[in-house]
C-alpha cells in the first residue's frame, strides 16, 4: 500500500467542484433522464383565446331575426330555447377561447347548418324505392314534349309568351317511369335501368316444310365479316367454304407446352372467287370460324378460259413445294391432289391438269396453287401491250388438240 494513497485522495476532493457533475440515467438503461424538457409546442396566451361572442352569434341565421329553422321537430326547438336561455353569454365568453395552432377545435358551430362529415345525412324511407322504375324512352318524352305545346295557350300576338310555362315544364318533367316519389325523393343514388334502345330487330322465323325454324341474330364476329365485305347473310351462306387441312401445334415456352389447333380453309363463290385463310386458337371450333372468315374475307378474283379452266400453263412456288397446272379441253375433269381440286371447286374450275413436284407440303401446296391462279396474264392485256389484235383459234390453250 502507498503512502501516497491518503494524500491523493484529500487532493481530489478539493478539484470534484470544478468538474461537472455526473449525468443522472435509469437503471439498467443507457440513456440519460431528461430533467428540464421544453414543452413541445408554446403555451397558449390568455390574450390570444379572447373572442367576441356577440360578434360571433350574429352569423346564425336564428339570431338574426330570432326564429328557429323550421326543419327542427318541436321537441329539438323547446331544447334549443331552453339552452339560449340557461347560457349566459357573458360566461360563455369569459371561459371559451380559441386557439390559433393548426391543431384548434371549433368551439361553437351552427347548429342549423348540416355538416356532412358529422351530421347524419337526411335519407328518404326505403318505402320510396321502386323496383319497377325505370328511364323514359325517346318516343316517352317527345310525347310529353308534344303534350306541353297543345296546353300551351295561343298567342294572341307575337311577344304573348309566358316564359315560366316552360321553367315549370322542366321543372315538374320526370325522366322514369314509376312512382314519383321513386324519382323527387330517392333513398339511393342509384340510378334506374336502362331502356332497351337497341335496333336489333326481333328474331325472324322461317317455315322449312311443317317445322317453324327460329333465326338466331348474327354474332359478332359474323357482322363485322358482313361489314368488311358488304355481302349480307344469304350471301355468305350461299358460298362454298371448305377446311381441308386440320392439326395440332405445339409451341414451347419457359412455361411448357401450349398447343393450340391450326386450320386452313378455302372459300369461293364458284364463279371465279378464290381465297384462302389460316386460324389458330386453343378450341378447334374457335380455329374453324377464324379461318372460314379469314378466307371469305380474302377472296380475290381469277382469269378463267371459257368459265371452266384456266389460260395455258401456269406455276407456282412458295417454299420447297413447286407446282404446274395446265388447261384441259372440256370434258377433261380436274386430274390432281384433293388440296388442288378443293381449291378448283371453290373457283369454278371444271378442267385442269396439275403436277406437283419437289416438296409436297400440304400448305404450301394449297397456297402455291393459288398463287398460281392468281398470278395468270390476261391474253388480251398482252396484245395491247404489243399492239396487236388477239384472235381465238381455239387451238392455243389445248396445246394443239381440238
């Protein structure tokens, strides 16, 4: 032990003065305990909460020519007259204040105004409500129209008019059909049906032998098909549309497989219209009409010779698959794949010969044949590009045989 030690300590008692004194904490807790804290927000002044109150009561409507509304119910008035009586309003101005924080409460409200945040709003009895309700139509309201201007008196020169005839008119003019009250005083915000104002005429019927067949309306995608193309629905009913070719796809995603059904139709009218259309969809009724339309909707016209066949040789390619088709005299038939003479009864093609060589791919067959139709050069057209005069000798397009 030191000898030092005592000493040490006498001299540390005299410096404790100087040194600041140890910050008081919690127990069991890190942080100090604050003992003078500020308020948070500035006290409120005596001078700042004096209000004039006669000043203020002059703002209700009920002070003014000292009634009570006449929306009160009786037993509401006796309260409010009981309570103007009993509040002196020199106390009330001595012990009310208001506060000038963002924070302040409206200590006095008028009463006969109704609040909508805290007030209860005034609804109509739900015996107000009619489910039959519903708008006017059209013809409803010029006929109301036309019954105003026949009670209107005549004029008996040219400024005679009465302008709040019509302010009453449309003032007292309902818009539903069903109880007024339904309309003045609604119990919801709901508004009533609508009328069906639809031009879309009854379904027709039609009589087949003894039967009585019931014409369902056209559908959607049947209308637009009739406003691309202008044909109406006999029309396109009366076309000869034919899917010849049908499969299953597959394509893979991060997802997995999705398979869908492919198609390919051809439409024509017989009379030298051809055209072909692709449809793909998950359903293959949803495959077959996409298509079938698709091909309508792209019917192009063809040179025929005769009506019956086509001018010379033609060819077509599209890929790999290569094709040729010939014209045949009458009585030859169409000598050639079921895809091309699909193709040959949808444009009215009787006499045709074709070869397909290369690739036989079944849609590239169907779309190079008809490439092929398309693609033949007017005979005429020729000679008037070579100025010269075309003349038949109903040998040229047989090759030769008669």
């Amino acid at each position: 032990m030191s000898v030092f030690r005592s000493s040490e300590c006498v001299f540390c008692l005299f410096s404790r003065s100087s040194r600041p004194a140890a910050a008081s904490r919690r127990q069991f807790h890190a942080t100090r305990v604050h003992q003078k804290r500020k308020p948070r927000f500035p006290s409120v002044k005596a001078a700042n909460t004096e209000v004039n109150l006669s000043q203020a009561t002059q703002d209700y409507r009920s002070a003014k020519n000292g009634t009570i509304p006449q929306h009160y119910s009786a037993e509401q008035r006796a309260a409010i007259e009981a309570a103007q009586k009993l509040i002196d309003a020199e106390n009330l101005e001595k012990q009310t204040g208001l506060r000038t924080d963002p924070w302040k409460m409206k200590y006095y409200d008028d009463l006969t105004k109704i609040d909508p945040v805290v007030d209860k709003p005034v609804r109509a009895p739900w015996t107000t409500i009619d489910d039959n309700s519903r708008l006017k139509t059209e013809d409803e309201l010029e006929d109301d129209l036309v019954n105003f201007m026949q009670r209107i008196p005549q004029p008996k020169h040219e400024n005679d008019f009465d302008p709040t005839l019509w302010d009453k008119f449309d003032k007292n003019l309902r818009l539903t059909v069903g109880r007024e009250e339904a309309e003045r005083k609604p119990r919801t915000a709901l508004a009533p049906e609508l009328p069906n104002i639809s031009d879309t005429p009854p379904p027709k019927k039609t009589t087949k032998g003894n039967e009585v067949v019931v014409e369902e309306p056209p559908s959607p995608a049947l209308v637009r098909l009739m406003q691309m193309t202008g044909y109406d629905r006999r029309q396109i009913s009366q076309l000869r549309v034919k899917t010849i070719i049908q499969h299953r796809v597959t394509n893979q995603t991060r997802l997995g497989k999705i398979h869908r059904a492919y198609v390919l139709s051809v439409a024509g009218n017989q009379n030298g219209l051809i055209g072909i259309g692709e449809g793909k969809a998950v359903e293959a009724g949803d495959a077959v009409l996409q298509s079938q339309y698709r091909a309508i909707r792209a019917m192009t016209p063809i040179l025929r010779y005769e009506d019956r066949t086509i001018f010379g040789e033609v060819r077509g390619k599209v890929s790999a698959t290569e094709l040729e088709l010939y014209s045949r005299p009458p009585g030859f038939g169409l000598r050639c794949q079921k895809y091309i003479w699909e193709i040959c009864q949808c444009a009215g093609i009787k006499d045709l010969a074709a070869r397909v060589t290369r690739a036989r791919n079944p849609m590239n067959t169907v779309k190079a044949a008809v490439e092929a139709l398309i693609s033949q050069k007017d005979p005429e057209e020729i000679a008037r590009a070579r100025g010269k005069k075309l003349v038949d000798v109903r040998k040229v397009y047989y090759a030769g045989q008669t």
